[in-house]
C-alpha cells in the first residue's frame, strides 16, 4: 500500500523575489530545508540582513513579520501566488514607531 503525504507548502512560492517597484529595496528568498519553509530577507542596496520570524503558510500564500534592526521598522508581508510563475502579489504593512512630544496649550 503506498502512504501519500499531502504537503501543504507553498511550491509555487519558492525562489527569490523582488518587487519590481523602483523603490523596492527588499529581497526575500523562500526554500524548504528539513521539511520546513525557511524566509531570509535583505537589503539588497546595502546588503542589511532582515530578521524573519512568524513564518506560516499554507499551499498558495506565506506570511512572516520583518525586522530592520538599523532603524527599529517592523513589517508583515503576505506573498500570494500570482497569475504565472514568475509573478507573486505582496501585501506589506509596517509599523512606525515614534516618540511625541507635548504641545504647549495656548
């Protein structure tokens, strides 16, 4: 009798992408080590490594929060399979943190 394991990882999302926005300076690189979806993400303009965590996925999307540690920006990509095989939908949402200041009233 022959076992059949279904994978629920996101083949069509595997290899490296970018955007192809002139202002995209982010590259993320999808593969399968150990069974297991791995993210890596950088800078590619200044070669500044991202920190990757949350990482879940099912067989059309993947999803994983950014950290750039120089400047503190946390974001959180959703990467969707897109209408050919060497195009893919991103939804990218960060969070700015900053500090305010009082104003005098008056």
């Amino acid at each position: 009798m022959t076992n059949v394991v279904h994978l629920n990882i996101p083949f069509a999302l595997l290899g490296r992408w970018r955007s192809d926005d002139d202002d995209g300076r982010s590259e993320y690189d999808i593969s399968v080590e150990g069974g297991v979806v791995k993210v890596t993400a950088i800078d590619f303009v200044d070669g500044e490594e991202y920190e990757v965590s949350g990482v879940h996925y099912d067989r059309t999307m993947i999803a994983f929060d950014t950290l750039m540690r120089s400047t503190g920006r946390k974001g959180h990509l959703v990467l969707k399979a897109g209408s050919s095989p060497d195009r893919a939908q991103q939804t990218f949402t960060f969070t700015h943190t900053l500090e305010m200041v009082r104003q005098n009233q008056g």
